[in-house]
C-alpha cells in the first residue's frame, strides 16, 4: 500500500514538476509571431501547393507580412487577394483566375505514333527518348501532370492526351513546370476560345504527323486580329470570338468552349461529327453567302455597267442636243 | 606483357563481338539518296550553303562551320539538292538536314591534299583537318581540329590512339586497326606533328590480340601500344587517359587539361584521308550487328546513307527484329524507325530481337551498392538514383562539390546495367541534367 | 524503301541479369546449412519454428503490400522469406507459435512496411523483431532446450538444468560464461561450438561451421563483400584477445567467442544486410568494426550474455551517418576553390 502511496506521489511530483517547467519555458522562449501570419493562412486556400513559389501557405502568409510584397496567390484569385489585403491595409493585386490548359487534340487516332517505347512510365522519360509520338510538342499522355495536380483537375481519358477540367483546376501551375513538351499553359478561366496545337513545326512536318495540327496557315488570322501566329502556331489572345471562328481552320484546332467542352472536342468522336456538320453548314452557308454576294455584285456590276451606259447614252444625247 | 593497364570500377557485360569482328569490311554500293544532317557534330550547328535544285559534287562543301567549336558538312554522293528540311536525326529530334538525290555517277571535286604532310607547317595540316570536317568517330563527335589546337599555356604531353573499342557488340574500330593500320599510324603522326608532342600511345583491350599485333607493326618505334584490360567503359576517353598516364581528367575539363589529346582510331584515320588525299570525311566504318540481323558484318558506307539500306545490303533483318539501336548497346540511342541516316559518329547498328530487350519495371533500390562498384567515377548513383526520383534537386545541389555531381557522369550505363531492381539510373541522370540545364537557362 | 518501325528504349539495352530474386533466394540458400544442423539438433520443433516464422513473414508482406495497393507478387522476391527464416534461426527450439506469429508481424509489419517496404527500412527487421521479443517475452526468449542427445544430462557448463514441460533446458555457451566464468570456463568445448550438435541455444546460431559454408557462398556469390564479416570478427577476436591474455580465468579466448552465440549469423547474415549496412567499403569497415566492439563490451560487461543483435541495431542507426562521411572522392575531384 505504502508503495503504491509513494509510486502516485513520485510520479505525481515529476508530472507537475515537468509541467511546470513546460509551462515556464513557454513563456520564457516564447516567439513573438505576427498575427496577422494567422490570419492571412486563415484566408488562404489552403492546398499547400507551391504554385506562389513558397513552400506552403504558411510561408506565403509569413512572407505577405514580411518585407517585399510577394505575388499574388495564383489560386485564390481576386477574392484572396483582395481579403489578404485587407488584412495588411494594402490594396489589392489585379489577378486573373488562370486555368491550365492541355494544348493538344492529337489522340491515338490523330497523331502519327512512333515506334513503342518500352519501360517508359513518365513524360519526363519519354520526352528524353524523343516522344512517342512524330509530333514532338504533343501531349505525351504518361500524366506527369495528373501527378503533380493537386486538384485532382487532370485525366487522361481514352486517346492518351491530357485533358483539364477548368472546373476542378485551382490554376497553380504546377502541371506547366510538370510537362517536358511544355504543351500546357495558362490561359484566363474567362476565355471560351483555344486553339488545341502546340506544333511549332513547319506546316510540312505538322501535317504528316497529326490531323489536327495548326500549320500557321493565318486563316484564323485574317477572320480575328486576336489570333496571333507565332512559330507556325496560333494563340488566341483575347477572351471570346465570334462562335464561327472555329469552322475556319483548315484543321478543326480551334475549340470554342461554349460548343463543346475541351474534353467532348479531344475525345468524342461525336462532338467531332457534330463540329463536322456544323462546319459543313456554315461553309456551305457561307459559299450561298458568297455566291449571292457574287451575284449581287455581279447584277450590282452589270446595274452600274447599264447606268452608266444610259448615263453616257444620255450624255451623247445631252451632247447631241 | 606487361600486365593491362585499366581504371578503376566498370563493368564485364557480355561482349558479343565474334558476331562481326572476323567479317572483313565491304563497301556499300552508292546509295540513291542520302540524308545529310547539317549537325553531326557537338557544337554550333553547319550553316547550310545549298538550296533546292543545286547541283552538287561528291565532296562538296554544302554546310560550312557555324562557329569555333563545329564542323563543316560534305555531299557524299553527287546529284541534285532534293530537299533543306527538318528529319528524323539519330539523336531523337528533329534537325535540318540536307536531302540529295543522286545521279549515280559519284562526280568529285577536284581534291587538293597537302603536300609532302610531315613536312608541311602546322597552319596548313590544320586547315585541311578543319575543311575536311572530321569530327570525333568514336561516337561524340567532337571537333577534331578544336583539339588539335590548344591553347598555348597547356602544353600536350601525350597523344593517344583510342582503340578500346568497349562496347560491346561493335567490331568496327577492330576492323580499321587490322585493315588500315599503317594509315591510323600516318594519321597519328600528322596529329603528333600539328602538337609537337614525341610521347604516343595506342590503347587496345587484350580481347584483339590481332590488332594490338598489326598496330605494334605499324607503330614500330614511334610510340607505344597499351594492351588494356577489357573492362567496360574502358574506352571512355577520360578512363583510357586514367589507365595510360594515370592522369584524371576533371568534370567539364577536355583531356588537354592534363596535357592529353585523345583520337580514335577512325578519326585517325580520317586525318591521315584528309591531310595525305585531300578527302573530306565522306564516310565511315559501320558495324552491323546482333541477333536480329541475317548476316551481322562491317561495312564502309557514305555519311548520309540511311540504316534501312545498310542493313539491306548486309542481308537484311531477321523477323524477330524489335529494337534498332545506333551505337553500341550500352550508350548507344534506340532508334523508332530505319530512316535516320547514317552520321559521322554512328559506329554501329545493333539490332535486337524482341527476347533480348530490357524492358522489365523496375523496384526499388535495396542498397546492394553494385552501382557504386561499377561508376567509372567514383559517384553514388544509389543515392541520385533515389533521390531524383522523389524530385529532391536541391539536395543533389547540396551534394555537390564545386559543380553539380552529375558533372561527372557522362552515362556510361554501368550502374544500370548492374542494377539487380533493374532502375533506370542512367535516364534519372538525365532527367536531372535537363531540370538543371533549363534551371540556370533561366 | 518501305521504312521498319522499332520499339524505342532507354539506354543501356542490356543487362547483367542480376535480380533482387536471385540476391535474395541465394541468401536463402546460403542459411540452407544452418537450417539442416537445427532441424538435426533439435528436431521437429526447430523445422515448426523456421516453417512458422518463414511463411508467416511471407503472408504478412503479402496482406501489407495488398493493403498498401502495391503489386502482390513482390512478396516472393524472397526478402520477406529471408527475413522471415533469419528471425526463426533467432529463436529457441520451443518457443510458442504466438511468439513467432508476433515476431513475424513485427519484422515485417513494423520494421519494414511501415517504413516503406523493401529497401527503405532502417533496422534490419529480423533483428527488430528478436530484439522486440526479446524485450516483450524475456522468459521465452531465454530459456534454451538441450539439443538432441544431451536431453538428459544434468549439468551443462557448469550450469544446472532444468526441466519445464517436455524439455529439459539450460543457458548458452555464453550465458554460462556470464553465470559463472570460473565455473563454465574449463567446460568450453570449441568442437561443439564448431559443429553444434551438442549446443544449446537458437536454433540457427549453433552451428558456426554450417554459417561459414553460407557465408563463403554468399562471398563467392559476390553478394556480401568481405568487409564486414571480416571487420566484426576481427574487432570481436582483438578484444577478447586483449581481456583473455590479461586475464584468462574470467575471460574465455578468442575463438570461444568467434564460435559461440550468433556472431557468425550476425556478422555473414544480418550485419551485411544492404538496406541497413553502409554502402562504402570505408564506412562498412568502420560498420563492422563497431558492430564487433559493441557485441563484445555486451558479452563481456553488459547485462545480456549475447549481444550482436543490439550491436547491430545500434550500428544500423549510425549507417546513414557513416554514408554521408564516407564519400570517396569522384574520378577527377578537384579540390575546391575557395569562393571569397
């Protein structure tokens, strides 16, 4: 009994003593920390991504505190930024939501392939062999993207080409740096028209090893000052464009978002039927156009020509009266 | 005999080389059409000078050296310009190249070799070395006429003659020896002459005796031949220099850092074409090899010839035929398709049946410390080889002593070909050498 | 011409052929001797041990890697039989099967799965598992039957035996010594070290000839280097050496303790262990040399008779250390420029 007595005591005393000790070292070390660290990583998204450069949340809270002013957090957009600077007093950064997007349509069934390559489990590792496919600016399709997500936003459906759901994506970026052929970019979730190529081959080279490739033909160009042809490659630049846009490239690599999703454009064959007729309906449409313009100008011409022979018949006549 | 010289670590991979090395070298018939590409060399690329439709001469200049450290480019056939476009290179890529179509008749330019070359001034023996185009042949094409002009405060000692021949499978370096011994001599002369240097040196491994026989014939009393102990990758330039004069050559250095000028056998030779013929480097000695060719031989085919008509031409493929790989099989690249032509530094064409292919997953890394053992360099390629993998670049950085230790990997494939988890070291350095390249582009 | 297409793969296009398979089926082979003398000694309970504990480890690394989404048929590349059949060699004679089965669980559950499976554990998981049993059933765990022919004796080394249930059991060689090293010491009788048919102890260590027929497999094999053996082993016989001429009454010499206990098992088998050893020849000598200092300061002043097991435990946690200093110098290495 006496033992158990003194068990209870000594463990006890030490227990207290330990705790006491404990509580007096943490107020002796205490770190003086800004409040505002907590309240900023309290607004922040939380998904530790590293897409602003730091290596988490935390440390970009700390640094939004510290000196310099440190990006903007690329996934929370306005409404983080704008509540992180309300935080510290400041005014709010401009950004835009950015979306990733997979510049590439060239599934199994589009794109030339190259011999298999064997024991090949990453992008990365394909890239160094040279790609599996002709196409060496595609989409590979070994996910090192899906990988490095952290929204879980990649899949790789049917066709081995990446597709994005701009829904789920939080636009850190980590799936740019991710990508050996730097066939991803970031595009603002606001834009509804893509072009789906990253071929910055000649057009030669483009059209034997993908169906779907942008030459750099600049019809798109000529349709919409927003295209800008770069290396054999069109970028749209703007945010939307008239819904025809689409139908005018050679090569069906212009997407618009408010027809079909990327996703339905990459791997369904019946979007594809779909974008198909419709083209077809608007060239169509547009050759009636062009025929009735040319008629139009035509009788317009053949109008102004007998105007102007009336107008000269009556000239002579004026002249003989 | 004294005992082989050798380096320390490397590897005993099964050697292969019975298949080709008793078949004396043919020469290819003129092809109909070569693929020249305008970069065949380390260095800047060759400013191209033809355009669609030119006609051209055998031995004409259709690309000359786009800077200090790079090499001109010859037609090797005679015919008309076909196309200037991108192709299929061995490398991997996608680089400008020169297409010709020829007209079969193999009409040379009017050739103007030095005369009387052991006595002619450095100045000329450079320039006709430099306008021949003659790069590395032993697989990393480097310019030769950039290493044969050092500067001036490091003085060159020793002038060696690679003809180590490691790779297994290749026989085409054994072949020149026994064929062309006399002219690798007059070839390491010329460049003996060029560098003022008295000191030379011939490695051979003691797997060809026959060779190390006819090049101590041919040598005489002008230089020594080393026989040295078969050993993969003893033919490594840095590792033959180490096992030679017991020198090392440091990361990111050229041997003349330590006062050492390495050729191979081939290059020699093709100076002493050059220097003694005047002929621009046209073509070269190329094995074709392994168990999935009918007649595995060594043939002398024009720069530009594509591998499916070599192949076609030594008998063709056997139907087992699954991987193509140009070089030999342990540094050699593995090619999709037979198209890509034949280049300066393409010493081989080893073609694999299906059953010999590597292609098992690979495990994780139990430590056993076999790669260690083999690295030529001394590395840990058990912890890059972990480390990568995981994405930690920067530790890899910590690692390092005054440059990034994969400075001092030239991926030999030792370590992987010993790896019992079967990991891909090799591709793991890779892939870390392109994530720092493209960090300090940055 | 009509162009071939190939199958693309990274270089080096060949391979030794070498697999964690063979390295570890070849361990497996190379304890084949010791398992022969256990079974001989101590008969069927010795070939229930090493059954249990072998397939227990095999069904656990099995549920483990099923658990943890990874491809089942890792658990016959044969690193959890090895672990497995190391642990039985570990035990007594008449341990119970419960014990195994938590041996088993423990070595590799805990001490390899946990960690992240093969190659990423940082104690060798036989050892941990002894250890854990050790620590958790001491009375089991030490109590040693006599082997087959000695059943009835009386006395073994000077120590009295005794009878529990259905054997008749006694300390080691070396937990003699402890006892009473003036009494046991006149009792050594180095041939049954060698051979041990006549030992007690477990069921693996007691044989140190059928361990060196391993150990030269495993040398000849190329799958252990001689650096550690040989440095536990000559660290172990420089010690002893040292206390035994100054004072041979109470120490016993040399070879007893190369030959008693499980220096043997330890120092080919478990001390060579690659995920846990240092992978540099330098550091694996400094390793072993610690591996043998710290196995004899515990059989000589410490409070077990046997102590390789903790020895090379503790060495385990100094390997990562050992690899950080031990960096040979690159082909090349050039010392470096100071940068100010």
């Amino acid at each position: 009994m006496n033992g158990i007595l003194i068990a209870i005591v000594v463990l006890f005393g030490t227990g207290l003593a330990l705790g006491l000790l404990l509580a007096y070292f943490s107020k002796v070390f205490h770190v003086e920390e800004d409040p505002r660290i907590d309240q900023i990583e309290e607004v922040l998204p939380g998904a530790n991504c590293g897409a602003c450069g730091m290596a988490g949340c935390r440390d970009y809270a700390k640094a939004c505190v510290g000196e310099g002013e440190p990006p903007a957090c690329p996934v929370g957009g306005a409404a983080v930024s704008s509540a992180v600077a309300k935080i510290l007093g400041t005014v709010a950064q401009d950004v835009e939501a950015m979306v990733a997007l997979v510049k590439c349509a060239g599934t199994e069934k589009r794109a030339t392939a190259r011999g298999p390559l064997e024991g090949v489990n990453r992008c990365a590792e394909a890239f160094l062999l040279g790609g599996n496919k002709d196409c060496r600016h595609g989409c590979m399709g070994y996910g090192d993207c899906v990988r490095v997500c952290p929204a879980d936003a990649i899949t790789i459906y049917q066709g081995n080409v990446a597709i994005v759901d701009a829904d789920k994506c939080i636009g850190c970026g980590l799936c740019v740096q991710a990508c050996p052929s730097h066939v991803i970019s970031m595009v603002p979730k606001s834009r509804t028209v893509h072009v789906l190529c990253n071929s910055k081959d000649i057009a030669a080279l483009t059209r034997t090893s993908c169906t779907v490739g942008c030459i750099g033909c600049r019809i798109c160009a000529r349709s919409d000052a927003a295209f800008v042809i770069e290396d054999n490659l069109a970028s749209f630049t703007g945010t939307t464009a008239e819904s025809t846009v689409p139908y005018v490239c050679p090569n069906d690599v212009i997407v618009d978002t408010r027809a079909f999703s990327v996703r339905a454009f990459v791997e369904s064959d019946r979007a594809r039927e779909d974008f198909t007729a419709a083209k077809t309906e608007f060239k169509e449409k547009e050759r009636l156009e062009k025929l009735a313009a040319a008629e139009a100008k035509k009788a317009a011409a053949a109008k102004a020509a007998q105007e102007k022979a009336a107008a000269e018949g009556s000239a002579k006549e004026g002249k003989d009266e | 005999m004294s005992k082989a010289k050798t380096f320390k670590g490397g590897i005993h991979p099964s050697y292969n080389k019975d298949l080709s090395s008793k078949a004396e070298t043919r020469e290819l018939p003129l092809p109909a059409e070569v693929i020249i590409p305008l970069s065949m060399h380390i260095g800047a690329p060759a400013k191209c000078l033809v355009k669609r439709g030119d006609l051209v001469k055998t031995g004409q200049v259709i690309g000359e050296a786009g800077g200090f450290i790079s090499a001109p480019v010859h037609a090797s056939i005679s015919g008309k310009v076909k196309a200037v476009q991108p192709v299929e290179h061995p490398m991997g890529k996608r680089l400008e190249a020169v297409i010709i179509e020829g007209d079969g008749k193999d009409e040379w330019i009017e050739l103007a070799p030095v005369e009387n070359p052991l006595g002619a001034d450095k100045e000329t023996l450079l320039n006709a070395i430099k306008a021949a185009g003659i790069v590395g042949m032993g697989g990393a094409t480097f310019p030769s006429n950039v290493k044969l002009s050092p500067p001036a405060n490091k003085p060159i000692d020793f002038v060696i003659l690679n003809g180590a021949e490691c790779e297994p499978y290749l026989t085409a370096d054994h072949r020149i020896m026994l064929e062309k011994a006399e002219y690798i001599v007059k070839g390491l002369e010329i460049a003996a002459r060029i560098l003022n240097v008295k000191k030379l040196f011939i490695g051979i491994e003691v797997n060809k005796p026959d060779a190390i026989k006819v090049m101590r014939k041919a040598l005489g009393k002008k230089g020594t031949v080393v026989p040295l102990e078969v050993k993969y990758p003893q033919g490594s330039e840095k590792q033959l220099i180490s096992a030679i004069t017991g020198r090392e050559v440091p990361p990111k250095n050229l041997p003349m850092e330590v006062g050492a000028v390495v050729f191979n056998v081939g290059t020699a030779y093709a100076i002493y074409d050059a220097v003694y013929n005047g002929k621009p480097l046209l073509s070269r000695i190329v094995t074709v090899t392994g168990r999935g060719v009918k007649k595995p031989g060594n043939f002398q085919v024009r720069i530009g010839t594509s591998v499916a008509e070599v192949v076609e031409f030594s008998g063709g493929y056997n139907d087992n035929a699954r991987q193509l790989i140009l070089g030999g099989p342990m540094m050699g690249r593995s090619v999709a398709t037979d198209g890509v032509p034949i280049i300066k530094g393409t010493g081989g064409i080893l073609v694999l049946p299906e059953k010999e292919m590597v292609t098992d997953s690979y495990s994780a890394c139990i430590r056993c410390g076999r790669c260690i053992k083999a690295c030529p360099n001394r590395l840990n390629p058990q912890l890059l080889g972990s480390m990568i993998p995981m994405g930690l670049y920067d530790r890899i950085e910590e690692l390092g002593i005054k440059e990034s230790v994969l400075d001092y990997c030239f991926e030999c494939g030792s370590c992987t070909y010993v790896c019992p988890a079967g990991r891909p070291l090799v591709q793991f350095f890779q892939l870390a050498k392109v994530y720092f390249r493209t960090k300090k582009s940055k | 011409m009509e162009n071939r297409t190939f199958a693309v793969a990274n270089s080096p296009h060949v391979h030794d052929n070498s697999s964690i398979q063979k390295i570890m089926w070849n361990v497996f082979l190379a304890l084949i001797p010791a398992t022969f003398v256990s079974v001989y000694a101590f008969g069927f309970q010795a070939a229930r041990v090493i059954a249990v504990s072998t397939i227990a480890a095999v069904v656990f690394e099995y549920i483990a890697l099923l658990f943890m989404k990874r491809d089942w048929r890792a658990c016959f590349d044969g690193s959890a039989a090895v672990t497995g059949l190391l642990l039985g060699l570990t035990l007594p004679s008449n341990i119970s099967t419960g014990i195994i089965l938590i041996g088993s669980f423990v070595a590799i559950i805990i001490a390899k799965q946990v960690f992240g499976g093969l190659g990423h554990n940082p104690f060798n998981p036989a050892l941990t598992a002894r250890v854990f049993l050790l620590i958790a059933f001491p009375g089991p765990l030490t109590t040693w039957p006599l082997p087959r022919g000695l059943e009835n004796a009386s006395k073994f080394m000077g120590v009295a035996t005794t009878k529990v249930a259905d054997a008749v059991t006694t300390a080691t060689p070396l937990g003699a010594i402890k006892q009473n090293a003036v009494q046991a010491m006149p009792n050594i009788n180095i041939n049954d070290l060698v051979f041990g048919l006549q030992t007690p102890g477990s069921i693996g260590e007691i044989s140190a000839l059928a361990l060196l027929l391993g150990g030269i497999w495993l040398l000849y094999k190329k799958i252990i280097t001689w650096h550690i053996p040989v440095a536990v082993i000559a660290s172990v016989g420089f010690v002893a050496l040292i206390t035994w001429r100054i004072d041979p009454k109470h120490y016993a010499d040399p070879f007893f303790h190369f030959f008693a206990g499980g220096l043997f098992i330890g120092a080919f088998f478990m001390a060579t262990d690659y995920v846990t050893a240092p992978i540099f020849s330098t550091g694996k000598l400094i390793y072993g040399a610690g591996v043998g200092l710290l196995t004899i300061i515990i059989r000589l002043w410490g409070g077990y008779p046997e102590g390789i097991s903790f020895a090379i435990l503790i060495m385990n946690a100094v390997t990562p250390l050992l690899d950080r200093w031990t960096v040979p110098k690159p082909f090349g290495f050039q010392k470096v420029r100071s940068k100010s």
